[in-house]
C-alpha cells in the first residue's frame, strides 16, 4: 500500500500539541488554537456558558413559527437514527414547539441489534418517518474504496446522512431542516458557522466530503446511476425550496449526556449493555456494527480515537475533569473494534492481511513510531 501523507492532505501541525483545557490534539482537522493553547471547541463552550439563553429561545420561536403549516403538511426536516441526539431533537419540535416533523434516516452500513430497536422505539412514540436504504452492493463498494483511499470506511455513509435530508426536504417542500449539534464548532473543526444558526448549502461539500467528487468513485468503476443516491439533489432546486439548514445546538445548551437521558425518558431510547469499544461510554453511536471502524480510523490518522472525543466534550460540559479524561484516554483510546471485525471484513472483501496493511498506510511518522514490533504514539497526552 501507498504510504499516505497525512500532514499535506489534512494540512496537519508537524508538532502534535494538545488543549491546555481538553485532551483533543491539534491534529484534529479544522480545529484552531489560540494564544494560550486552548482550542476552538473549548473556547466556543465558554461562549456557550455565557449566553442568554432565553434570547436564543425567542429566535427558535419565531424560526418555528415563520415555518409552522396548519393544513397537514411536514413543516420541519429532522435527520433522526433513533439515536439520543435527533430524537431529542424531533421530540422537542413537535411536543414543545408543535412543528410537524418529518424524520428520515439514512442507513446505517450495517444495522445492530440495539440500533434497529431505538430507531423503532422512536418510531413508536409517535413520529412519521422514512428509511432511505441506498443499493447495498454499490454500498458496499463505496465502504470498500473508502477504507482505501479516505481511511475512513464511512464516507458513504456521511454521503447519504447529508444528502438524502436534502432530497426529502425538496420532495415534500419542506424548507426548515434541522440536526442537531454543530459538529464542527462543538468538537473542534472551521469556525465559520459558531455564531449563526445556520450552515450554507455550498458549504456541505467542503466539511463534509473529503474532497472527492463524482469523478472520483466514477474512475474506480462507480458509475453515476449508482452514485445518484448519495449526492445532493439539484442545487437550483435547494434554491427553488428556499431551503434551510439550521441547528437546534444553536437554540439549546447541547449536552449529548443530558439528550441521552431526555431521550430514554421520552422516546424509548435505550443505551449498550455493555461499554462500548474504544470509549467508556454506552450510549453514544450505537447504530451501525461499523461505527468502531470510523473512530478506530480516526484514531489511526490522528491519534485521536473515541475516547479522546468524548471525554473532551464531557471536560467541556463540566462532567469530568481533565485529569480523568486523559486517564480514560489512555485506557480507551487505543482499543481494537473486535466485536463486529469478522463483519467488516466481510462487507467490505478484504483479509486481515490487507485490512492490516491499508491500516498501516495511514499512520503518520510524525504520529507514529515502531517499539519493537509495536506500533505507539511519539507524543501521547499523558506523557
């Protein structure tokens, strides 16, 4: 395999420098420091601390009611798994605010257990929804090249989560779209959106895509039929739609802890049984057997795996310290996905000795070093 370069593709810091308030690292794409070596997604935390809630209130109000429709049409667009996260959200549009949502999902790569049963258990409170559930040979493609050439197995899927709310929106003219949580200014990546409440459609591409455009699957045998439902609709039809991207994170404190126990208070929502691999926590990400594979990735090409994550959000939401974080991190962090591998193995058609070696392709020298026959990391945040 082709040694990857990481720090020209990612544009990456060649020092790995961590947060002085968090354990994410400077090698999180996206993400900025400032002067005092504190990062973006911390200091946005600050700014949320420090905000007048009851004004963002009012604007969720009025954004509700400028779209609200009282003949029974959908109102609002709401990308819902069934997780803890969109189920809060819809929740709180149609039982607070009275909105008529519309929940769509994207399909997970590979459905769990307990996934499938919290996107029917929301279902079953009392929500209308629609699967969208792309060709899984072509899937299975796509998560085969994206392993390869994006080291990240999910780029289909992310694919799909962005696109297909779109088409839903166009095909029912529906303009309001709501996610959730701003993922680029509450974890760390492009500042442009912290202080607004909505993300630009051109946008999406940027963030969101990897830099990969159609051409790219169509040169490794994809052809565009197949690539049809992953991508956006047409652009001038988004225009025609007047639609809107906005994010509830925007109107609301987000607190994924505190959504997950509103959640499994109001639509069902249930966490693992068991810790979930490479974090400490149960009820984060549970929908797809592959979820492991995305962050183990990540982990790999950043050295910055679930762990880390999510226990710099937690340090940000003042549910643990510091000093605890790093502690996790250094148990967690480093874990191996085992329970679904088979599984991805299969899906994707490849062996544990290509599987290993595209892996390798992505580990960074200024990252990584061998001890013995060991891979490590240079500059661990506990060190």
């Amino acid at each position: 395999m082709i040694k990857q370069d990481l720090i020209k593709k990612y544009n990456l810091p060649n020092e790995v420098k961590f947060c002085k308030k968090c354990t994410i690292s400077n090698q999180r794409p996206r993400i900025t420091f400032d002067e005092n070596g504190v990062c973006s997604a911390c200091n946005y935390a600050t700014h949320k601390q420090n905000l007048d809630w009851s004004l963002r209130e009012k604007e969720l109000q009025e954004l509700c009611n400028r779209h609200r429709k009282n003949n029974g049409e959908y109102d609002v667009i709401v990308p819902c798994s069934g997780g803890k996260d969109g189920s809060f959200v819809a929740h709180q549009l149609k039982y607070k605010y009275n909105m008529h949502p519309l929940c769509v999902t994207w399909a997970p790569l590979k459905y769990t257990e307990i996934g499938r049963r919290n996107l029917d258990n929301f279902i079953a409170s009392g929500f209308n929804h629609i699967l969208g559930t792309p060709d899984p040979i072509v899937t299975k493609k796509l998560t085969n090249l994206s392993f390869r050439h994006v080291g990240d197995p999910f780029q289909p899927f992310i694919y799909g989560q962005t696109n297909y709310p779109l088409h839903m929106a166009v095909k029912h003219k529906v303009s309001l779209i709501m996610y959730g949580e701003n993922g680029e200014v509450e974890y760390g990546g492009n500042m442009k959106t912290a202080y607004q409440p909505q993300r630009e459609i051109k946008d999406h591409d940027h963030m969101y895509f990897s830099g990969f455009p159609p051409e790219f699957w169509q040169e490794h045998g994809v052809s565009m039929f197949d690539l049809m439902p992953f991508m956006p609709p047409n652009f001038q039809e988004i225009k025609d739609n007047k639609t809107e991207i906005h994010f509830y994170g925007y109107y609301k404190m987000w607190d994924p802890q505190e959504n997950f126990y509103y959640s499994k208070e109001n639509t069902g929502y249930s966490p693992n049984p068991e810790r979930t691999e490479g974090t400490y926590s149960k009820y984060a990400s549970l929908d797809d057997q592959f979820d492991g594979f995305h962050f183990y990735l990540a982990y790999i090409k950043f050295g910055i795996g679930r762990a880390t994550s999510e226990s710099a959000h937690e340090i940000r939401d003042k549910k643990i310290e510091r000093e605890e974080g790093i502690a996790l991190v250094k148990k967690y962090d480093h874990e191996f996905p085992h329970k679904y591998y088979k599984e991805f193995l299969d899906f994707t058609g490849i062996d544990d000795e290509e599987f290993n070696e595209i892996i390798d392709s992505w580990r960074s020298d200024h990252i990584w070093k061998k001890d013995g026959d060991k891979w490590v990391l240079r500059n661990p945040i506990w060190k």
